[in-house]
C-alpha cells in the first residue's frame, strides 16, 4: 500500500510543501530517498523507539520512504512525525482519508513525545496557500503557527494524540489574538528614554535618527550612556505593523530563535552583537543557510557597541546589506535571500584610551594614534552613516540632581507624525518610507534649498572643512527636521542643526577639542 503524507521544508524565510510517499510491501528493509541529510536518515530509530513506546510497531516488510521533490535538501529531525504517521498510515494503523488534509511536522523523542521544529509560521503559511486544512505541530510551536488566519492549527504532546485525531478524535485547534498581542507590546514595560537622565542633545539626535529612520554613530568616553541611549530606540520608533510583525517574526522562526512564549514579534527587535562576531554569524549564511545579525535586526535595530573592535572583513560585509537592505546567501546548489531593513547605530571611544575631550580625565593619546583608531572604520561604512552623535560624561552627582526625562511614549508620538508626514511624500515609491532611504531623484525633489539656505550650507562646509560627502547626509537629515518641526521647507535652523551632526567628516578630528 502506498500513502501520502505532508511535510515542510523551509528555504530562505519561505517553505516549500514536501510530500512523503510511504509504501510497505513484502521484504524486510526500510530505505529512504530524495535529498534527505543525515539527519533524516537517523530518523528510523528515533521512529522505531516512538512507536514502540505506544506499543506500535514498524512492520517487519520492506518500507520505501520517498521524499519529493527530490531537488530540495531535507535537513534536521522535523520529518519525524511526517515519516512516522506515513509508516503507520500504510499499515493500516492511521486512517489514511484524512492525510491528504494536513500538513504534518514534528520532531520525535524516544518516548513518542514531540518536539518543536524550526520555521513552523513560514510553513503555516505555505500550508494556507497550498489550501490544506490545517497544520499538525508540536503543542509547543502552535501559538507561533495559530498566528496564521483561515487555517487550522493543531498542537499535539504525544505522537499518540495525533494517531488518535487522524483517526477520529475530535481535537480543539489552537487560536491566538493577534490584536491582543499588540495591545499588550504597546503597555509591555521596556526600557524608557526617562530612565536616561540628561543627554539632552543625544535624546534630541536620536529622535532625529529614529523620525528619519538615518544611521548613527555615537562616540563618547566609556560610562557615557551610549550603550543605554542605543539600548531605547525600539521604544521610540513607530509601532510595528503586522505586516513588519509577521516579515520578523519569520525569520526569527526559520533560525529557530523564536521563543516559545513569543508566538509574533510585535516589538521590533534590537540586535547587539559582539564584536567577535564571524562574517556569516553577522550576514548569514553558512553550509545549511541561516540569517545573520542583521536579517535578525529586520525592521528593528542593530547597534554594534565598540565598532573600531570589529574585524575588518566583518565591517566590510555589512555595506551592501546597508545599501540593498537585504542579503543574498550563495551556496554551490542553492541561493536564499534574507531581509535586512534595520536602522544600523554604532557606537565608538573618541579615541583608544577613551578620554579624548573628556571634562576632567586627560586623554593619554599621541593626536596620530586617534587618527589612526577613528581610520578603522572605513570611509564607504562611514558614508552610510547620516549622524555623528557625542554624548558627553557627566559626574555622577550632577546625574543624581536631574529630574527624569521625556517618556519614550513622548518622544515617538512626534517620530511618528514625522513618519506619516514622510509616507505621503513617498506613498506609492516602492520600498522608500522614510527620509534616509531617498535615492538621488527623490533627494533631489524634496531638499532642494532657497538662495540663503545654499549660501549657508556652502559656508559651513568651508569653514568647517567637511568632506564632499557630508554634503547628501546634511540635506537628508535637514529634512528631517523640518518634517519634526512641520515645515514643508527646509529652513537656516534645520540646516544648521543638520550640520552639527556631521563632526567626524571635518580634517580635523583628533587634532583640536571636539
Ligand atoms: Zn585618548
């Protein structure tokens, strides 16, 4: 007898449906075929214990197990369910009717308890669009698949519970409020802008950063709160929508990252690597293909504490994802795309003993060995970065006396009015929602500038030595601005502030105070 059962195989953040033909017939072997890793192949064992446990049994014939399409790698131990309810459907154990309805995932323990699997929201999603009926899970990674509408999902503990269902006991499919799990991110208690006490100038520049959605680097002696200024962005950008919840929490779920509490990520996430960090660990890839830091970070933050501690080939692999916003990983038979839209913050010492323009310490630097610390970071990553922010050390009396700051929920209510000012501009522009995403023709429309505005900006980058390619980042962060500000033009005051965060393009850095 041969039957069908389904399974999932994911690929980039996308699944794709695998079908598994089981046939026993006469003869005493079990082989399996179609691209499975080892992996899979091991799988015969964890099966044989399973169904043992339950007092079923492989029968002692010759079983094939035929994994289609045969071109795709099946990889891990998450076919062992599909497998399994295959052997004993084609033995007459499950009623084979109701295979056809369902796709079916699960990693198997020795005593026929399931285990979670990897990437269950893509595959639900592949499941809803190939129109099955619903999905078959590991009662821990339903809440994540019942995120899905219009397609049932069923989670089960035992192997037994799903022989038990297929064969006719009814079985509750898992729901989950998906406004709710909003409602709840917006009252979540994350970490607040208030926590941080002065920093009057850096708050106002991440603000900046966050209405315009622009890179930044933050130098700054070490205890100068650059770390918990970086740490309270997601507070104040825009709410996640659930599109940008679902594109997030997908690739969470594919490298398997997703906690099990968590069925949708409703706030965006914020991703700080070490700076041990390996090329593929921070872009993805590797021999079975996983996303990085950065696919990580989509539509939430990445900040990189101690940028100049990076390797270099690290530094340099994160260019093109910083302009393309996504990363293709190439391997000798396959080619996977993850996303990676992140608002990229780095944060750095003014120099190697960190005291460089520091109120009361001495920096201990030669003015040669700054110049060759801030060099580590090369000229094209410091061209995609829009801001230069220096919060400064205060004393730790002066901190005690300062009244708490704005609240996040403050600050992001005027990020977001900028935010829907720069959604009309740039409605029906695929892929530009926000002011640091401008190309040359929508820079060229939106900054343009009156008589007195070129005369001084043309000024200021004379005098203050800037390099030519300050020029762009002014303007697109002037625009900014003015959007904070309401003003449809961009005026002397905005271009002025803009100008202000571009201090590490000047000649002179490392030769005068900051
Ligand atoms: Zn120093």
């Amino acid at each position: 007898m041969i039957v069908k059962t389904f399974g999932s195989c994911t690929y980039g953040i996308h699944a794709i449906t695998i079908t598994v033909e089981v046939s026993v017939e006469i003869g005493v072997n079990f082989y399996l075929v179609g691209l499975p890793d080892s992996a899979v192949k091991e799988s015969q064992q964890r099966i044989a214990s399973a169904l043992g446990y339950y007092g079923y049994r492989i029968p002692g014939k010759r079983i094939i197990i035929n994994m289609a399409p045969a071109d795709i790698r099946k990889e891990g131990s998450a076919y062992d369910l599909t497998i399994a309810i295959g052997i004993l459907a084609a033995s007459g154990k499950v009623k084979a009717d109701a295979l056809g309805r369902f796709v079916i995932m699960g990693e198997l323990s020795l005593d026929g308890k399931l285990k979670p699997v990897r990437g269950v929201l893509p595959i639900t999603l592949e499941a809803k669009k190939q129109g099955f009926e619903g999905v078959l899970l590991p009662q821990s990674n339903a809440s994540e698949a019942a995120v899905v509408d219009g397609i049932a999902v069923y989670g089960a503990q035992t192997i037994k519970e799903v022989v038990d269902f297929l064969n006719g006991t009814p079985m509750q499919p898992v729901r989950v409020d998906t406004q709710r799990l909003f409602t709840q991110a917006a009252y979540a208690g994350e970490l607040d802008f208030s926590d941080v006490r002065g920093q009057e100038n850096a708050k106002r520049a991440l603000e900046i950063a966050a209405a315009g959605g622009h890179n930044v680097i933050m130098i700054g002696s070490p205890g100068s709160g650059k770390t918990m200024l970086a740490k309270r962005m997601p507070s104040i950008l825009p709410p996640m929508t659930l599109e940008e919840a679902l594109e997030t929490t997908k690739i969470h779920s594919v490298s398997g990252k997703l906690p099990h509490d968590v069925p949708l990520m409703t706030s965006r996430p914020f991703r700080a690597p070490h700076h041990t960090i390996s090329d593929v660990a921070l872009v993805g890839g590797g021999s079975h293909p996983m996303p990085g830091e950065i696919s990580l970070a989509h539509h939430g933050v990445l900040f990189l504490d101690e940028l100049p501690e990076f390797k270099r080939s690290v530094l340099e692999v994160l260019r093109q994802p910083l302009e393309d916003r996504c990363v293709t990983v190439s391997r000798s038979k396959m080619s996977v795309e993850y996303p990676a839209s992140f608002m990229f913050i780095a944060a750095m010492n003014p120099c190697p003993c960190g005291y460089y323009g520091h109120p009361d310490k001495k920096c201990a630097c030669q003015p040669q060995r700054i110049q060759q610390y801030m060099h580590k970071i090369s000229g094209p990553l410091l061209d995609r970065i829009d801001m230069h922010i220096f919060p400064y050390s205060i004393r730790q009396e002066e901190l005690l006396g300062r009244k708490k700051g704005e609240s996040s929920l403050q600050i992001r209510e005027r990020v977001v009015k900028a935010r829907k000012i720069q959604e009309a501009r740039f409605k029906g522009i695929p892929g530009v929602y926000c002011n640091a995403q401008m190309g040359e023709r929508l820079f060229r429309q939106y900054c343009d500038l009156d008589a007195s505005g070129r005369q001084l900006l043309k000024h200021a980058m004379e005098k203050l030595g800037f390099s030519a390619r300050a020029y762009n980042r002014i303007l697109k962060v002037a625009r900014t601005i003015a959007d904070l500000d309401g003003q449809e033009r961009i005026l002397p005051q905005h271009l002025s502030e803009a100008v202000g965060y571009r201090n590490l393009d000047r000649e002179n850095w490392g030769k005068e105070k900051p």
